[in-house]
C-alpha cells in the first residue's frame, strides 16, 4: 500500500506524541497504528497540538 508520508506521520504522532524515528519506520508502522486507532483499542492520548511543527522541521531535515 502507497501511504501518504504526512498520514503516516499524523497516525505516528497521534501514538507516540513524536516523530523521532527514521521514515521508514514511521511509514512502517502505518499499518499497525491504523487499527488501533480505528478499532479504538488505544485513543490518542497526545493529540495533534504541535504536530504542524514537529512535520514541517521533520520534512526539512
């Protein structure tokens, strides 16, 4: 599956409340981190605040 980069990040953030790993990992996790948030089996305990800036210093690494 072709996954959107900033998508990915947003479900990595919205999990982990960073985007300190590598982009592989982030869009290796993808999947995974979907399901949880779809079936609701861990809500997102960080929230989007200040996502906007940790994607556009990560993209301009």
């Amino acid at each position: 599956m072709d996954v959107d980069f900033k998508e990915a990040c947003r479900l990595f953030w919205l999990i982990k409340g960073h985007l300190g790993a590598d982009d592989k990992t982030i869009i290796s996790c993808y999947d995974g981190y979907f399901k949880r948030l779809w079936s609701n089996n861990e809500r997102a305990v960080y929230g989007m605040e200040g996502f906007d800036e940790a994607y556009n210093k990560k993209v301009n690494e």
